[in-house]
C-alpha cells in the first residue's frame, strides 16, 4: 500500500474558513475547546462562540433553544458526553423537535487512552435508534474536511464521530463526503469487507495483501450510518463468492455490522457475515494499535477472519502488515486532552 500522507488538526483549520460567511453558525463547547479543535474558532469568532462549562445536559438544552431562534449549533465535545450525559436532552429538546442541532463527537471508538470513560463505543447504536437523527462517522482528512458542507445542508440533527490530531488522507481530495453513498474502494469477487471510520486503513492493509495471495476482495468505506438506503448495496452485498467481513471501531451490537446484517436479512441475501469490532466488551486505557489488535480488528485480524471465511489454512506473514500508524499518544498532553 502507498504511503499515507498525515495531516493535522485538518477540522480546527476548516471549522474557521467553512464558518466565515455563515453567521447563523454557533460552536458551542464543554470545557473542551482546544482538545476539540474549536479553539481557533474561539479566537476568531469570539462573538459565536459559547462555553457551557462541564455541563453537557445544558448545552444540548442550550442548543435546542439557539436552533428554535434561528441559529445553527455546532456542538464539541467528546462522543461519550454527548449521548451518555445528555440522551434526554438529545431525544427531547432536539430529536423530537427535529432541530438542526450538528452534535461533533469526539474519540470515537477506541482512538483514545483514556479507557472505558472516554470511549465512545455503543454511540452509533444509541444515536441511530433515534428519529430525525443523521449518523455520520469520517473516515479520514478528506471527510473531515467535506463534512460540514454535508452537515449543514441537513435540516434536522445530525451526530458526526469525529477525528481531530494527526489524521490520514486516504480519500481524493476532489472526491468529497456524501450522504449515503459509500466509497468502493476495491472490486473483487471472492469476499467483500466493509469498514467505516479508523478501520479502513487497516483494511486498506488487509485488502493489498489478500490480493497479492489470490483472494480477490471488494472493499466498501461507509461513512453515513444513518439513512442508510443507498440503492446499490444489495448488488454488492451478492456481488462476492464465499462471505462478507464488517470492520468497526464500536461494538459489533447495533453498528456498522448490524446495520449491513439487517440489509441483508431485508434484501435477503444469504452469505455468511464476520463482524469484528468489540465482541460485547468494554475496552481498556492503552495506544489505539494496540487495542485494534487486542480486540481483533486490525489488519492482521481482518486477514486471519477472511482466511476463516474461505477456510484457508495458512499462516499470516506479521511482517508484511506494514503498521501505517503514527502513534498519536504524547506524554505531554493535559488529562482532559485524552
């Protein structure tokens, strides 16, 4: 696989220049302005910009009052103390009401240290339950960057897991996020694996190798979750010979892997599904390489789950997954930078 280019703090530079001419746009934060990548916003736009304090069940509250005004919302903080801290804020003061609060969820999944506190692994599941909600999860710097022109045109609330620091460009700079419609990134007939989020470079990895032993894979990148009513994913989804491996970094309940099995029971496609992500567990504080690959869904494990579909027996070459990573952990960052 090529090289990756890595690119940083690509929302704090693009919030600024996407909000310029946009004064209904307000940042709304938790006590998280710089570890959230608002903080240039902040200085900027100081006008536009409200902190609400560790107090995450009013800022929704806030919000959904700003949004009945006229204002677009734009609220930061970290996934979990969005949907575990203020559901009922979520559900009633913006959901029910249809508002067009945009809610950036930060650490997603296990892209943290921090451990079970800070990760954010059952919010996709919580959050496209709800009605009126739109579900988005970015994938690399080009997503990042196209997002908010998605984002804004949507008239009611959306929930993005996004990514802030040191980030890949996987994706065309000229090839933008779009609603409900997934990246086919490779076209093969043997299995088809379909990632979303951090794990699409890992199946990036996985993919190459497989192709260069003769397993011939199709790669699928989802970055809406919900609506998910894309015409062409049943056709893809029949598309493949031996089975179908979903790679999230969120449990395997009511995410990335549900929402595929449920297409497939709905178009009923009979083909044996893998799901790697986190089997029913909380995650522990430790690098995000190495939690992906102590909870399987890595590159390696991705490659030992495909061998499993076709029932190959061959030993996986570890060498040859070249980690693509940079380790992002700094031991100077603050606490609340985790």
């Amino acid at each position: 696989m090529n090289k990756i280019e890595k690119l940083s703090f690509v929302h704090r530079e693009n919030l600024v220049k996407f909000a310029k001419n946009k004064k209904n746009i307000l940042v709304l934060t938790a006590d998280l302005t710089g570890s959230c990548e608002a903080d240039l916003f902040k200085k900027k736009y100081p006008e536009r910009f409200i902190s609400c304090g560790i107090s995450e069940q009013n800022m929704l509250s806030v919000a959904g009052g700003l949004a009945r005004e006229g204002f677009i919302p734009f609220v930061h903080t970290f996934a979990v103390f969005i949907y575990r801290r203020a559901y009922d804020q979520i559900a009633m003061s913006v959901a029910y009401p249809n508002l067009p609060v945009k809610m950036f969820g930060f650490l997603p999944g296990i892209t943290t240290p921090g451990g079970a506190t800070h990760q954010a692994i059952e919010d996709i599941a919580v959050m496209r339950a709800l009605p009126n909600m739109t579900v988005l999860e970015v994938g690399d710097a080009t997503e990042v960057e196209t997002v908010l022109d998605i984002v804004y045109s949507i008239k009611g609330p959306v929930y993005i897991r996004m990514l802030r620091g040191e980030i890949p460009r996987i994706f065309d700079k000229n090839l933008p996020f779009k609603l409900d419609t997934p990246r086919l990134l490779k076209k093969g007939k043997d299995v088809l694996i379909i990632s979303s989020g951090i794990c699409t470079e890992e199946s990036l990895k996985a993919t190459d190798l497989l192709n260069k032993n003769g397993i011939s894979t199709t790669l699928l990148h989802i970055s809406t979750m919900k609506p998910f009513k894309n015409k062409f994913i049943p056709d893809i989804l029949s598309s493949v010979k031996y089975g179908i491996i979903t790679v999230e970094n969120h449990t395997v309940i009511g995410g990335l892997g549900t929402i595929i099995s449920e297409k497939m029971a709905e178009f009923k496609i009979n083909k044996k599904i893998i799901k790697l992500g986190l089997q029913d567990t909380f995650a522990h504080g430790a690098s995000k390489n190495y939690l992906m690959r102590e909870y399987g869904f890595d590159a390696y494990n991705i490659i030992k789950s495909t061998y499993k579909l076709l029932k190959i027996n061959a030993p996986i070459n570890k060498l040859q997954i070249k980690d693509s990573y940079i380790n992002y952990f700094n031991k100077n960052l603050k606490p609340e930078d985790l």
